[in-house]
C-alpha cells in the first residue's frame, strides 16, 4: 500500500489540529506488534487523525516505526517530534444498515378533538406515538402489530 501524499499547506493544518489532541494509541517495550497496528488502523478508522506515543528512546527506530506505519496502515505522516508521531487518513464512510423488520421512532402528533361542550373549539392534544403503534382516526392510539411470544433471535436459532 502507499501511502498518502499531501502538501505542505494540508500537513500544517493537520499539525495544527492535532496539537490539542492526546496520544490514543502508546507502543511499549515491545515494539510495533501486531496488536498495536490493529489498534492504530481502528483509532486512525474512527478518529483520522491520531497521536502515536512511543516509548523508546531510540529515534532512528522511531523513525523507522513512523515510515513502516504510514506504509502499512496506507496513511499520511504528519509529524515526528520526540516521541510523538501523528498520522491521518481520511475516515472511511460508514454504511447504513437498513432493517426491514425495524419499527419507526417515536412522533408527535397533534389530534384535534371536539369539546365535550358544543359550540367550544376543539382542543389540540400532543401525543406521542411510538414505533409499534398506530394513530386511529377517533384520535386513539392502537398497538400496531401483535406482541410477538418468541424474540427473533430466539425464531432464527430454530
């Protein structure tokens, strides 16, 4: 994998904007493991733009940890300054999952409904209508489906 190549005027403001940021992700004794570039791909996945700890005192090492990592984990190096690395890659969009068997949140509705009394206006009620029931055309609100006896989880084990 490459990675990715910005210019100097897109690493500034990246640098700028990770200035308040505090390390998510700090590589041990042990060094670069496995472990760690799970953890790095998942913070840089969920966030973009990280902070990296390293707790070594080598610095050529540093350096070799911060070229593999932008490398493999196809991200953009932003800074080394001591033992900090910071890394970006843009945040992958999110897929909606779309569930047929989903109910609706709740609505408020309004109903008008006439006075007891004849001749006065009728009175605008707020009600609130959750995903499993129905509003009538009385004004009522009615549970939609049945109460299912077994979950769905339960129906797709058997």
């Amino acid at each position: 994998m490459a990675q990715i190549q910005l210019t100097p005027a897109q690493r500034k403001d990246h640098r700028a904007e990770a200035h308040h940021l505090n390390p998510v992700v700090m590589i041990g004794s042990d060094g670069l493991t496995d472990g760690v570039k799970k953890e790095i791909d998942a913070a840089l996945n969920a966030h973009g733009l990280i902070k990296v700890r390293v707790q070594s005192d080598d610095r050529p090492g540093r350096e070799e940890m911060f070229r593999s990592l932008a490398e493999e984990l196809d991200a953009a190096p932003i800074q080394h300054i001591g033992k900090l690395l910071v890394f970006w890659r843009p945040i992958p969009e999110k897929e909606k999952k779309v569930s047929e068997d989903r109910m609706a949140g709740p609505r408020d509705v309004k109903v008008l409904k006439n006075s007891s009394r004849y001749g006065q206006r009728p009175e605008v009620k707020m009600l609130r209508v959750l995903g499993n029931q129905r509003l009538t055309p009385g004004g009522t609100v009615k549970r939609a489906k049945p109460r299912q006896q077994v979950s769905v989880k339960k129906r797709s084990q058997d």
